[in-house]
C-alpha cells in the first residue's frame, strides 16, 4: 500500500513514473478497489466530525442508522462515478487509458481521505471552529486540484478532460448523498 501511495505522490507532482508504482495489471484494477477498505477509518472520522460537530440536533435519527447511511453514501459516492466513466471510456476515446485512471483515483481517494485527517480531528477537538473549517474548505479545493492532476498524469489526458472527470466525480458524490438523504430521511451534509 505504501509503494501505491509514493506512486499517487509522484503523480500529483506531476511525475508520470508513479505509474509504475501501481499495479496496472487487471487484478490490479480490480485490487485497486480495496482502497476503499483501507479510506473506511478516515471516512468513519469524517462522519464521527459531522455527527458531532455539523449535525443540527436534536436529531432522533442519529446512531447506527446515521452512520450506516453515511456509509451507503460515502461507498456509492466511490463507486458510481468510476462505473459511469469506464461505461463511458469507449465513446470519449479513454478506452487504453480507463485502467490506469481508475487504479490511480482510487488509490488516490485513500491517500487524500488519509490526508485530511488530522483536519478531522481538529474539527472535533475545536467543536467546528471557524477556522478550521476554512482550513477544511482550502483541502477540498486542494484534492479536487489534486485530483485533477492524478488524472491527468495517469491518463497521459489534458487538464480540460481531467478536470471533466474530477467534475463527474463531485457531482455524482453530490447526486449520490442527495439520494441517500431522500431513501433514508437523514441528512448527510
């Protein structure tokens, strides 16, 4: 998992050879998705923060069932976006290059849900400090350019094409949490 992390930190510095960190074979691919286990304990913070920081109480529904739909979201949220863009890969000329961009996004989503750790836990010992919270806004900025970089390292693409996926991958996050919030009844954001 470390090699595959200083993979993900060449490509987001613009080195290309990070590729070569990763796993790009197709059980690479499909290995890949156990990224998600390994971002589980920094999202669970994430919606430990929001449970006890963000949330608007009282709120009878919080428990088990909070954090269940917060899972169900933060997953599909991973999921979704990846699946429509490799169904889509053919027809927007990603075809070659759908692999390695998958591979990279999602060992890169484990890095940078890592990463923002310790902003998580500032906003639960600061009880959601402004500051903090800007502090918070300035890394999601930071991933999305991150990201966008990843993408375009690991599928050797423009910024106008990577920025298009990084795009997907917030929409579909946004649609994904509104959906969830509409099944379940409880708010996620």
């Amino acid at each position: 998992m470390l090699r595959y992390f200083t993979g993900i930190l060449r490509l987001m510095q613009g080195k290309r050879d990070g590729l070569q960190r990763l796993n790009l074979s197709a059980d690479g691919f499909w290995a890949s998705f156990g990224a998600i286990i390994v971002s589980l304990p920094p999202m669970a913070l994430s919606w430990v923060e929001f449970e006890t920081v963000e949330r608007q109480w009282p709120f009878i529904g919080s428990g088990v069932g909070a954090y269940a739909a917060h899972a169900l979201a933060d997953v599909t949220a991973w999921i979704l976006p990846l699946l429509i863009l490799i169904m889509a890969a053919r027809h927007i000329g990603l075809r070659r290059k759908i692999g390695p961009i998958v591979i990279a996004l999602n060992w890169s989503g484990a890095l940078l849900a890592w990463a923002l750790v310790p902003l998580w836990l500032l906003m639960l010992l600061t009880g959601g400090n402004m500051a903090v919270a800007f502090l918070l806004l300035l890394a999601g900025v930071a991933t999305l350019v991150l990201t966008t970089r990843v993408v375009v390292f690991a599928g050797d693409c423009d910024y106008l094409v990577a920025g298009a996926i990084t795009a997907l991958l917030v929409v579909c996050s946004i649609l994904t949490y509104a959906a969830v919030m509409d099944v379940t009844g409880i708010k996620l954001m």
